[in-house]
C-alpha cells in the first residue's frame, strides 16, 4: 500500500508542477506578448510571444505546451483591446505549440529539430493570421497583407526560442527538471 501511496504521490507532485509551469508559461507568453506590441497593417500587432510559445511546448510537451502557448498570448489580445482576435490566437497559438512538440518529440529531440520544429509551427501561425484576417475583412487579399510582419515575428520566434533551447539543454538541472527537451 505504501508502495502505491508513493507513486501516486510522485504523480500528484508531477502534476502539481505541470499545471504550476503551465501557469508560469501563460503569465510569460501574456507578458512577451505584451511587452512589444507593433501594429500591423490588418489590424493586429507583431510581438515576442511566439519565443515562448515554442520554448514552453519543447518543455511542457504537447498537452500543457498548447494549453500554455494558447491561453498565454490570447489572454494578451484580451487585455490589450484585440478582443476579436482572441479565439483566432487561442486555436494558432495552441496548435503552434501543440505541433512543435509532437514534431520535436518525433524527431527524437534533436538540435536541428527545434529548427523544423519551430518552421512548421511558425508557417501554421502564418497562414492562421492570413485566413482569419481574410474572413474578418471578408475578403483573403487583405488577409494576406498581413504575411509580411508575421514572418518578420516568426523568424524572431523561431530565432529566440531556438537559441533558448539549445543554451537551456546545456544544464543537467534544466534537462532534468524537463525531461521533454
């Protein structure tokens, strides 16, 4: 009995401190997300917050990674008076971090696979904005003025959470504690 006691206090503790993390990547993601705010020309704004959307699903992994990278940024919109956007960021920015871990977890952890990783969640954001731009002015071509400053904030997210990661799998303590990345 004991035995059993032990292990599902091991597993209660586990999942105490994936939902603590998750919370601490939603408040992170809110404050990338905020912390810059540039305006784009479909009415939505370019930001940091895809560093931690990515960073957050390498180390969380799919479940909490998407809970995390979705509530995180759409919180943002939110609060920030981009309330039109927010179910639009809650579904992209949680398949972003949903996508970029079952990818990272399949391509077995690899370096070079953060860069995929983070190329493929990145082009789902992309394209994600440009639809749900288009639908909002009803008409796609509007949608797609977006494209530009979109893939000016994917490369800077790709670029940051990329670089975070490899220098983050450098500490046993960190690998460790997450065993995800």
């Amino acid at each position: 009995m004991e035995h059993v006691m032990e292990r599902t206090g091991t597993t209660a503790a586990y999942k105490v401190k994936m939902l603590v993390m998750t919370a601490l990547f939603i408040a992170l993601g809110y404050v990338a997300t905020t912390v810059l705010m540039v305006p784009s020309p479909t009415g939505g704004y370019m930001n940091l917050g895809d560093t931690v959307v990515l960073l957050g699903a390498y180390l969380l992994g799919p479940v909490y990674g998407a809970v995390a990278g979705g509530a995180g940024p759409a919180l943002a919109d939110l609060l920030g008076g981009y309330g039109i956007y927010v179910p639009a960021t809650l579904v992209i920015k949680a398949l972003m971090g949903l996508t970029a871990a079952v990818l990272y977890q399949a391509l077995h952890k690899k370096g070079w696979a953060l860069v995929v990783c983070g190329v493929v969640a990145e082009a789902i954001m992309v394209v994600g904005y440009a639809l749900f731009d288009g639908f909002l002015a009803g008409n796609l071509a509007v949608g797609l003025t977006g494209i530009p400053s979109n893939l000016v904030q994917a490369a800077f997210g790709l670029a940051a959470s990329t670089l975070l990661a490899l220098a983050l799998r450098k500490s046993s303590y960190v690998r460790k504690q997450f065993p995800r990345l």
